[in-house]
C-alpha cells in the first residue's frame, strides 16, 4: 500500500501520546530530515508499543503497533539509530529477535 525503500529505527524512546506533528519533529531531530520512502520506527520505554513515520512523497502515515503481552526487541547498546532489512522489520513488529535472523529468514539460537 505505501512503498517504503529504508527502514529506520531510533533507540532513544519516543513519548507514545505525541501525534504526527512530534514525531515528524523527532525524525528530523533523529534522522536529520524525513527522506520520501523512508519509515522511522519508535518505542516507549517499557518497548511494549511501537510508532511508525513513513514520508511517502506527499505526506506522512503515522502508524502505532501494541504488544498485548511481552514486548519488542528493542537495541539498547547501540548508536542513535540502526537500519533495518525487512526481514528484520517483519520479525520486529512481531515480537520476534529480529537481531538473530540470518541471511535466508531463519532465527538462529545462540
């Protein structure tokens, strides 16, 4: 529905009550500018609720996921950002470690 060519994620958690207009502030803040295309994924604290900004050339979609139980394999030891393949935003938004997926999709136990 919506192209999205590079997905970012921020490490530094987001206030999940701010709107569009916040986290479009954030991206920039974060990321230096909002790139048409482009998704940018938040967490709150407790990584239990995840936002998503995406720039589609026109406008921007702002899009909020909740885990019922459990909560969102989140980097914490990182940089201020990291970039995300889809098959590690897939395995993100489902709760999964998404840092253990390989190159062909399979979650590795260490």
């Amino acid at each position: 529905m919506i192209r999205v060519d590079a997905v970012w994620l921020a490490v530094a958690p987001l206030d999940m009550r701010c709107g569009t207009e916040s986290a479009l502030a954030r991206v920039v803040n974060v990321f230096g500018a909002a790139r048409p295309h482009h998704a940018y994924l938040f967490a709150n604290r407790r990584a239990n609720r995840m936002k998503v900004l995406v720039h589609d050339g026109i406008g921007v979609w702002l899009a909020a996921r909740r885990l019922n139980s459990g909560k969102f394999v989140w980097p914490r030891d990182t940089g201020a950002t990291v970039t995300l393949s889809r098959a590690h935003f897939d395995a993100l938004v489902l709760g999964l470690p998404w840092q253990r997926i390989g190159e062909a999709g399979i979650i590795t136990v260490l």
